[in-house]
C-alpha cells in the first residue's frame, strides 16, 4: 500500500470515527455549504445577562467574543481545564484557541474532553498545522497531524485553521507548505467545509507575512494572528539582535487594507506589563486608580475595529474572572489613553529588556536551563532598577550586585536551571518566534552574576 493510500485510508478510518462514512461527509458538504453553516451559526445564542463584547466575522456572520481562550498553557488536570472552559462559556466566551505542540499535544485532549461537554454551536475551536519539523513536512504526516487534532478535539470540523508560526523566511515557509503541498491540502479542507475559515499566525521575516497578504486573491485568507499591544505598535520586538520595520501597526494595517481580520496574540506582552516599572505604572493609575497593567492593555487592543478576537492564555480562575469582567462589555481607550501609553511605550522601548514573552517553545533545554525563568528574572530586575547597575566606582554598586543575586537565587532556587549552564549549544535558537539570541542574553545574565 502506498503512502497515499494509506492517508486515504487513515481519513475514512477518522470519518467513520465519527460516525459518518466519506461519501455520507461529501453529501452532507454538498447540501451544507458554508454559506448555510454560516447562516445558522448567526442565531447562536448566549444568555440575556451575558455582557460579553462581540464582534461580527465579516465572512460568516459569527459573533466572535473579543476575549478569547487561548490554551497554551492549562493546568494538567482535566477537571479544573473543565471548571475553566465551563466559567468562560457561561459568561460569554465562545474562541478557544490551541495547537497540537501545546502541552505535548496535551492542550488539544483537555480542550477537546472540557469544550465537547457542551453543544457545539456555545464554541469555535481555533487550533494549527504545527508542521515545524522536516517529518510533519511531509503531506502525509502533516494530513495525519490535522486528522488528529479533530479526533482530539473531537469535532467533524475545525472553525479556525492556522498555518503555526510562519516568519522563519520563504525557505522555511516553502519546505513547510508550499512546495509540499500542504496549503493546496488546507485550501481544498476549506473548499469541502471541514475547515471554516483559514488563516496564519506570524512570528518573525515580514517578507514571509507580506508574501501571503499580497497573494490574497488567491488564498482569501479569513484572518490573521499576529502580536500587537501598546508596546509592539510601534516598538518592534528585538529579533536576531535587530529591530525590524515589522512593528504591530504595520502588520495590523497591512491586515485592515486586505480586508482581514485580525487575532491577537501577546496582549500583555508575556505578562512583561504586568511587571513594569513602578514609576509607569503610576502614571496610569493616575487616570483610572482601580486598573490593572493588564486591564489598560487588554482595552486598548480592543479599540481598534479590525481585532475579531483577543486571546489571553488563562490557567487560573482569577485572572479568567478578571478578563472576563474587563470584555464584559469593553470601555476602549480614548484618544488621550491611547496617547498616554504611546508615551509610556517610548519609555519602556529604552529599558534594556529581553523580548522574552514566556511561550516554552525554547523548552526543554539539554543543559538544563530555565530560560524562560532566566529571562523573567532578568527583566524585573531592569524594570525594578536592579539594572542596569550603578557604575563599578559607586558604593552602592557591590550592594545592588548582592541584592540581584539574592533576587535571583530565590526565583531559581535550582542552581542548575542558572544561566551560568548554557552550553551555547544553539538548539533552542530556531524553536524562538521572537527570534532571541538565547545564548548571548545568557552570557549577559552570567557576566551580571559574576564577581558579586
């Protein structure tokens, strides 16, 4: 049996998985186009004390929740994933966002187990073709990486389909989908209605992102997720040690002219705005007293019209409780908030901090090293004034050297997750979408460390 024969045969095993047969699924496709999915998926509703701020799918007509779940990081724990998914459904939320690589693939169970308790039509499922290796590459891998990610999330078809991380250059986006056929695959699944809309995610070479935005009569891409907060508007994350023209406004007013949507990932930067320095956080709460970091940024991505959804990873109650009060409905920002946290940004953009948003994608490291922990560290210490440190002739410089250390010891505890064990083997280099040079912010870590 050929390769091909046995991907045809693994899609009728799948269709008959979920109780229909291939020609029974074609059938169905042909007297339910997307149009009429489109249709009876308008009169989906919530309940009358459901608060939520919604926005309208320009294809489809959906009411997308501007909050929505993104699931990369849950708790390893089916019952509190479900008290989760379960508190957000009832209070509005309806996008659920995964990717097969997330928890080891672990995500798309728990997500599928917690959402597949409740009917269909109270969610979207949002998940990737996370093809990042030269053996998913291969069509028949990949088709079999997309055929599993339905059986884990247990549905007949997928709402939101994305290319995962694209940006490593057209080499990479080449070998990934274009010359191997996999986009031509994933255009026919839309074609066919086992995927509802199309779209990309976008990590790092804005010649890849401008590649497929200008081909958009011929992929009539549905949406776009991209980074974009107050900070990366116009403040670029550093990428290969440079900063690049790819800033949040460009990327996002590229998306508004092609008449895409837009997905946001990053809101809150990695959790970055909810440790600024003490000084910029005052100036907000000079406006609004109550506000948190993270209530200022989630309402400022929620200003711009183009946003259909904004996700927040939400491993905890609280902070699900909390996002859902600040979208339930959302106060956008003013034009004088707007410009308050333009000016904020400017000043944060001169704080030598590393771009680190905490995503894991680095992980495991062979060595043993924490990087995400490192880097987390590391930036409260810039943004607490730790540094960058008082010159070596002042006297408060081998005090402010023993006070880092101590900081340090205590958020790593394990002193061989340090920093001071990279290897500079490189591996972790080509898994970062911010494209950090990982092993030269170690150096930089260790050299503060060194002659406490």
């Amino acid at each position: 049996m050929t390769k091909n024969e046995q991907t045809d045969m693994g899609r009728r095993q799948f269709l008959r998985r979920l109780g229909i047969g291939a020609g029974s699924a074609m059938a169905l496709m042909a007297l339910e186009p997307l149009g009429s999915l489109a249709s009876e998926n308008k009169t989906r509703n919530t309940p009358s004390d459901v608060k939520m701020t919604y926005r309208v799918q320009h294809g489809s007509g959906e009411k997308i929740s501007l909050l929505g779940f993104g699931m990369m990081r849950l708790p390893n724990d089916q019952e509190k994933v479900n008290e989760l998914v379960d508190y957000a459904i009832e209070h509005g939320v309806n996008y659920f966002d995964t990717a097969p690589v997330y928890m080891n693939g672990q995500s798309e169970v728990l997500m599928g187990n917690a959402l597949s308790r409740h009917p269909r039509e109270k969610y979207y499922v949002a998940t990737k073709m996370s093809n990042m290796n030269p053996r998913t590459q291969q069509l028949e891998n990949a088709k079999e990486m997309y055929y599993q990610s339905m059986e884990k999330l247990k549905v007949d078809h997928i709402d939101y389909y994305l290319l995962h991380s694209i940006g490593g250059g057209m080499d990479s986006l080449k070998a990934r989908f274009l010359d191997n056929g996999v986009l031509d695959f994933l255009l026919k699944e839309r074609e066919e209605g086992r995927i509802k809309h199309l779209g990309f995610s976008y990590h790092g070479d804005v010649a890849d992102f401008d590649y497929l935005l200008d081909r958009q009569e011929q992929y009539h891409w549905d949406f776009v997720q991209i980074q974009m907060n107050f900070l990366d508007w116009r403040h670029a994350s550093l990428r290969g040690g440079r900063r690049t023209d790819a800033d949040a406004e460009y990327l996002y007013e590229k998306c508004e002219k092609a008449g895409v949507q837009c997905v946001i990932m990053e809101p809150l930067r990695g959790g970055a705005f909810g440790r600024m320095a003490q000084e910029l956080t005052d100036q907000l709460k000079a406006v609004h007293p109550d506000d948190s970091t993270a209530r200022w940024a989630f309402r400022w991505v929620g200003s711009y019209p183009n946003v259909l959804t904004t996700l927040s990873g939400m491993n905890r109650m609280d902070h699900l409780e909390d996002n859902v009060q600040t979208f339930s409905p959302l106060d956008p920002c003013t034009e004088q908030e707007k410009a308050l946290l333009a000016k904020i940004a400017d000043q944060m953009s001169g704080f030598p901090t590393i771009p680190c948003t905490a995503c894991q994608y680095c992980m495991p490291c062979p060595f043993g090293v924490n990087i995400p922990g490192n880097f987390t560290y590391y930036n409260e210490a810039v943004n607490s004034h730790l540094l960058p440190l008082p010159d070596k002739k002042s006297k408060d410089y081998k005090k402010s050297k023993k006070k880092f250390f101590k900081g340090y010891k205590k958020a790593l505890p394990d002193a061989a997750t340090w920093a001071s064990q990279c290897a500079d083997c490189e591996e972790c280099l080509p898994k970062c979408p911010q494209q950090i040079r990982i092993p030269n912010q170690m150096e930089r870590i260790v050299e503060t460390l060194s002659k406490r």
